[in-house]
C-alpha cells in the first residue's frame, strides 16, 4: 500500500503525499539504482568482526518488526508473519560479501542463527572434495557459518517474524 494522500484537508493529505513519493525516489536512487541493489544488504559489522545472519530483523540496533504505524495509519500496517520464509534477490558483490539476508521460522526453540563468514575461503577446486562458491552467482568467498549463536546489535539471534529487511 503507497499512501499518495486523502482526507478532509486535502491540500495538506497531497502534500503528504507527494512527500512519499519524494522518499521513496530518493531511496530509488541511492539503494536501487547505485547499488543494484532491491533488498537490504547485510552490512552491520558485529563486534568488528560478524554479519550477524540475524541482521535480517535489524541493523544498527533496530527491530524492523517492532515498528508500527501511528494509530490513524494502523490500516495500512501488515501483521507479522512467523511462518513467512524468504530469502532477499539482492545482495552486495564486494569480495567475501555477505549471501542475501533470509527469514523463516523457528523448527524447535533452541534454533539460532550464527553469521557470514565472510573470510571463507570457498573457492577452493583442489580440496576433497572440492568447494565450490554457491550462495550466490560470482561470488568469491564467504559463507553462512551457523555453528555458533552470533546475535545482531538488538541481540537477535534468529530470523523468525524477521521478513521485513527494507521497508
């Protein structure tokens, strides 16, 4: 749903309006067209050293999926969705850069999530067997590594209701 703008002050509703479709062109530009980019990347460095796979439902410390609509706009939030499962189109191509993000839900609850380990070496034809790059085309290195539980700054550490990277 993209609000353009009603109600009974319709000068004010259009300005409204067309203040949406100036934020949403400006992040056009700067994501989308700069970047390629549709999706959020996974960019928020845990700790100095992790992309939480968690970054998912959060980065800098946000939780996308605690942010709500002011009550006269409620009619235009989704509910979250703890079955949902996606994974991103788009992600960052720098070398070692982090797969796509990913929501689903929990299979018991002691799942977790760990990060993208993004100093993988998994490009390596020569080792039995032999590894293959595969999360993503033409990627170099890097993988998802969920061995450990790696939370994201909110201390998230699954991805369960997280589908909502982006919005």
């Amino acid at each position: 749903y993209f609000f353009l703008g009603s109600g009974p002050n319709i000068n004010q509703a259009s300005k409204y309006g067309l203040v949406n479709v100036a934020a949403f062109l400006a992040q056009s530009m700067k994501e989308t067209i700069k970047y390629n980019a549709c999706d959020e990347n996974n960019w928020d460095l845990v700790d100095g050293k992790y992309y939480a796979i968690s970054n998912a439902c959060g980065q800098l410390g946000q939780s996308y999926q605690d942010y709500h609509c002011p009550p006269d706009e409620k009619h235009m939030e989704c509910p979250v969705d703890r079955n949902m499962e996606i994974t991103a189109v788009t992600h960052a191509t720098w070398y070692g850069a982090p797969g796509p993000l990913y929501c689903g839900p929990k299979k018991n609850p002691e799942d977790f999530t760990g990060f993208w380990d993004y100093m993988y070496e998994c490009n390596n034809p020569w080792a039995t067997p032999p590894e293959t790059c595969d999360v993503y085309p033409n990627q170099k290195a890097g993988r998802y590594d969920n061995t450990v539980k790696i939370a994201n700054v909110a201390g998230r550490t699954d991805v369960e209701g997280c589908c909502w990277w982006g919005r």
